[in-house]
C-alpha cells in the first residue's frame, strides 16, 4: 500500500514538534553507529578481549575521546559496540513481546467469553510482579547469557501490549463497521487483522518507541546486576556497574556510559512522544 | 397481495436474560416483506423493532419463532451464500466505515469475503457502485476521514450493494444526517429501488420519512406489532391508539399558536407492564382503555387483507385528525 495523504500530513506534524525531530535525530545517529560500528568506531578492535595496559585508565584525551578502562580499551568505542548490544536487545525483546502481546489482546478481546478470561489472567498474573525481580528470577535460574537476558525481558514485557489492545479492541469491535465486516461474513482472522489491528497500530506504534527506551534501560539494569551479556561483549549496564568500582577516580568509566543509556532512553522517549503526539490528534 | 412475500417473519420471539428479569424484546412478532415493497417499522425507544432488526441482519439469534428469505430460514448462524443476500446500513455514519482504510477498501471487502471478481472485476464495481450513489469513483482512494456525514452514508449504501443483495435493512439510515441531507439520502434510495429491485426493511421512529419511502407500515409497542397496514391507511385512518399517538407525537406548527403543538391525552411516560400482566402492553398510557384491556391482551386482527390492529377499543376509521400534521 503507498502512503496516503494521511501519512504526508502525520509526518509534516511531527517535523514541526522540535523535540521529536530531536529524539528522531538522537534515534538515528545511535542506530546508525550501531549498524556500522566496525566503521564508527575509532578501535573497533577493543570491542572484544582486548588488552593494552600501557593506555590503561586513560581519560578523555584528543587520543581516547572518552577516556580507556581498566586493561586499557576505549571507553567511546566499547559504547559504540555497546549501543549494538542494547538496540539488538530492544528489538528482539520488543520483536518477541509486541506481537505475542497484540495477539494475545486481539484474540482475548475480540473473541470474549472464556477465552478473554483465560487471557487476561495470565496477563494480570504477569503484570503483577515487579519486571525486573521476574526477569532476574528467570535469567537467575539459568547461566547468565543475551539471549536468557532477552527472553526474561520479553517474557515481563509482553502482557503490557496484550492489556493496551485489549482495551482498544473492547471497544474498536462495538464500531458499525466491524459489525458490517461480522454480518457480511468475514472470518474473526480477518476482522482482527483487517479492520481493528490498523485501528491500534498507532498506539502500538506509540508504545514500542516509548518501550525502546524503557527496555534498553531494563536490559541495562539485568547486566548492571551481572545478569547481561557476559565478558567480553560490551555492554553499556556492565561497563556502568565496572566503572563503579573506580568512582570518584576513574569517574568518566561509568559517567560515559550511563550517559549512553540515558542518551539512548531520551531519544526513543521524545520520538514515542512525538509520535502519540501526531496520532492523538488524527484520532 | 402483490407478489410472492421474500421475508417472513414467523411468531419471532426474543427474550434476554438480564441480572434479575428477563427482557421480551420482540414478543411473538410476525410479518411479511413482499418483493420489491417497503415495509417500515415503527416505534419508540424500546419497542423492538432494532432488536427485530438485528434478529433478521444474524447479529442474533431468536429464542423462538422462525425467519425465511424466500426458502431458506435465517438463524443467527447462516452461511455466505444467506448473507450475500441480506444487507444492514446502519445508522451512524461515522461508526460504519473504518478510518483506516480506503473507501475502496471499505467496499471492496464484502467483495473479497465472497469471492466475488478478480482486482480489475472489483475495481470496475466499486467505481460503478460509487457512481450510483452519486459519489464521483476518485473518492474511493480516499479515506472517510474527510467525508461528511451524507457521503459517508453513500458510500454505507455502495458497500451494501456490492454483494447485489435483494433485502437492504435501513436502520435508521437517515436520523443522524441533516435534514437537507436526509432528502437526498431517501431520494438516492428510491431511485436505488427502482433500478435494482430492491426490498427494503426499514426501521425508523420518523414518520415523516415513512411516509416518504415506506408503503407498508408496520407499528410496534413493547415487542409487539400492534398495527399494521398500508402507510395511506395507517397515517388517514389510524386505528391502534398507540397508532394515534404516534401520528399526534409528529410536531406540527400550527398557524393559530406560536408554538410547536402537542395536544393528545396519553402519558408520554413509559410504564413497563406489571408481573405477569394480562391485558394490553398500552393499558397504562391509553385514556380510551376499556375494562377488556385490563385482562385480554389483543391479537393482530385483520380489519381487511391488507390492514391489521391490536386494539379492543380502536379508533373509529373516520378519524383522520391526528393524520394529517407529518412532514410530506
């Protein structure tokens, strides 16, 4: 489907919101770094196990922009390479818990009765724990690894989007043209598809930007807790709870890259701002 | 009668349990839809006749009583081939068509649900159903978003054409357009009824547009059909006192007073019958009950072959007073 009128005009709104274009601009320039880091980066060598002590807590000078750690790799290149992890994390934690979760609230809400019931409950038994002591207990009963680390996430992440659609579908399948879609005898696939999905894609839409942050900072705080991507594999929560142990000394280890982070959650917040900003008013 | 009757309504009954009570909604209704007629159903909030609507449409099953279209019966559970044939414009406008999709789209899909033509075969019909409601065929790239509520409304219709469906039920299909607007919807009807055969069921509490599109009325008080006939008969010579009501409700200015005028003697409040009651649903608010109406619940009766009514103590037939205030 090309993209109608309605889409030309979203865009030219969210351009006029400066601060969207500022998270947009945040946004792109950290996936970018992200995708060519092997480029980017000034050392893309001290990504992995690199040793040079001889450069060994170095700070930020004209050689190493933010400073090297303790066996000597550059801080700003580990961040590069650290952004990589966070954003593959956050997409596959969202990729895994935005469409597990919209299905589970479109079948739930559409199809009512016990279905829904069933549904729901497992999803309020899931929103009842607190995210990460859940995503903590299940990396904690396995070998601490991303791709455990990912799968915890998602497995807390998922119920919000079955609850955010299922409320919308609740109300989306009351509207005349679902019941014209029912009486003319499409199938429930279709009408869940065809006609409510589009009508919660914004919201979604909305929803994953915000949730990017939100999951790059709950990813951050498993491997923070030593939960996350073992060594050597940069990781900006790791690179925090190591520098810590050098604070106030060494202070631009964890400064730099809970800078990251926050860096990187401003930016997706701005532009899931933006974006609800947009959707609000087209209704 | 003029042809072979293409909806029967059969003794339809349609009970919902609620927490304490039950609610009759439609009581033991039957009716007939002739070829190419219009039949419209009238009544208040609450008399049944969206209900009855629903039950005929398959949004919802009968407890009881059956509905033909033409052989074959229509329970809440029928297949494609049933559906294709019955079609709902419904009342809102806005509600009917997805803001998220293209008119086309929107017309396209019952297409597409039935298997009916290829891309080209489909796109060649929605430009043709576009150009019978009077819309111009550029407009189906668009979405409804910019569309008023009269356009909207057609392009509800195009889509209820598109599976060339021989019953069309209109649920109020004009109550919330402009009355400008309205006009031009029930001419687009008439005009679509007499091109392409159509039967139409419409329910509405607006007499005035009754008298417009309908030539048989049908009127309903509490689930029940208490008064039926042709409009001619049903608006000169109303013979229910429920009938006479309804016709005296129409707000007429009249040239003596300055204002709207409403001079009949019913409560206007609705009061639902008591426990178990026995006579007539309309006891409470008729002034011209006799003592009969407190124990027998009358039956539709036929006064001519055409004309039937529900009423121990009907209007004389020379009453034509209450008549004559509708819009025309």
């Amino acid at each position: 489907m090309t993209a109608s009128p309605e889409f030309w005009r979203a865009m030219r709104r969210y351009a006029q919101d400066p601060m969207a274009v500022l998270g947009a601009a945040i946004v792109a320039v950290l996936v970018l770094a992200a995708i060519l880091a092997e480029q980017v980066a000034p050392y893309p060598a001290h990504a992995g196990a690199f040793v040079d002590f001889v450069n060994a807590n170095r700070p930020p000078d004209a050689t190493y922009l933010l400073g090297t750690d303790g066996i000597g790799r550059d801080v700003l290149s580990r961040i590069i390479f650290g952004y990589r992890t966070s954003l593959v994390l956050g997409l596959t934690v969202l990729g895994i818990a935005v469409p597990l979760g919209t299905a589970a609230g479109l079948v739930g809400g559409y199809a009512g009765g016990r279905a829904e019931a069933v549904v729901m409950r497992i999803t309020d038994v899931f929103l009842a724990l607190p995210s990460l002591v859940l995503a903590m207990a299940i990396v904690g009963l396995f070998r601490p690894s991303q791709i455990l680390a990912m799968a915890a996430v998602a497995a807390v992440w998922w119920p919000w989007y079955a609850r955010l659609v299922h409320g919308m579908v609740r109300s989306i399948r009351l509207e005349g043209y679902v019941v014209s879609a029912r009486l003319i005898g499409a199938s429930p696939v279709r009408i869940m598809v065809g006609e409510i999905l589009p009508n919660c894609a914004p919201t979604i839409l909305t929803k994953f930007s915000l949730d990017m942050g939100l999951v790059i900072l709950l990813g951050a705080s498993l491997s923070f807790l030593g939960l996350g991507a073992p060594a050597p594999i940069p990781d900006l929560g790791t690179m925090v709870a190591d520098g810590a142990n050098y604070l106030p000394d060494q202070w631009w280890l964890s400064v730099t890259a809970g800078g990251a982070i926050f860096l990187a959650v401003l930016g997706f917040n701005l532009v899931g701002d933006g974006l609800r900003d947009v959707f609000d008013t087209t209704g | 009668m003029t042809g072979p009757a293409l909806l029967r309504v059969c003794n339809v009954t349609k009970r919902f349990k609620l927490a304490h009570a039950e609610l009759l909604a439609v009581d033991d209704v039957s009716l007939e839809v002739q070829k190419f007629d219009t039949l419209a159903i009238v009544g208040e909030s609450g008399s049944g006749k969206s209900t009855l609507a629903n039950l005929i449409v398959g949004s919802e099953g009968a407890s009881s009583g059956a509905i033909w279209l033409g052989d074959t019966e229509l329970g809440a559970r029928r297949d494609k081939a049933t559906r294709r044939r019955i079609a709902l414009v419904q009342q809102n406008p806005y509600s009917a068509l997805n803001p998220r999709k293209s008119i086309r789209a929107a017309i396209e899909l019952p297409m597409i649900v039935h298997g009916l033509g290829d891309r080209s075969a489909r796109r060649r019909k929605v430009d043709e159903l576009l150009r019978r409601v009077h819309l111009s065929p550029a407009l189906a790239a668009r979405r409804p978003l910019g569309l008023s509520g009269g356009e909207r409304q057609r392009v509800a219709i195009a889509r209820a054409l598109a599976t060339d469906p021989e019953l069309l039920v209109l649920d109020e299909p004009t109550s919330s357009l402009d009355v400008s607007v309205q006009a031009h919807i029930l001419a687009l009807l008439l005009e679509l009824q007499q091109e392409l055969g159509l039967t139409y069921l419409f329910i509405t509490h607006d007499l005035g547009v009754v008298r417009v599109l309908a030539r048989r009325v049908a009127v309903m008080y509490q689930g029940r059909v208490v008064e039926e006939g042709p409009v001619e008969a049903i608006f000169s010579a109303p013979r229910h006192r429920y009938t006479n009501l309804l016709l005296a409700s129409i707000p007429t200015v009249s040239d003596e007073d300055d204002g709207v005028k409403l001079d009949w003697p019913f409560e206007q409040a609705i009061a639902p019958p008591p426990e178990g009651a026995q006579g007539c649903a309309f006891r409470p608010r008729c002034p011209f009950a006799i003592a009969a109406c407190d124990t027998t619940r009358p039956a539709l009766l036929g006064e001519d072959a055409l004309h039937r009514h529900a009423c121990l103590a009907p209007s004389r037939r020379d009453t034509t007073a209450q008549g004559t205030g509708g819009i025309s």
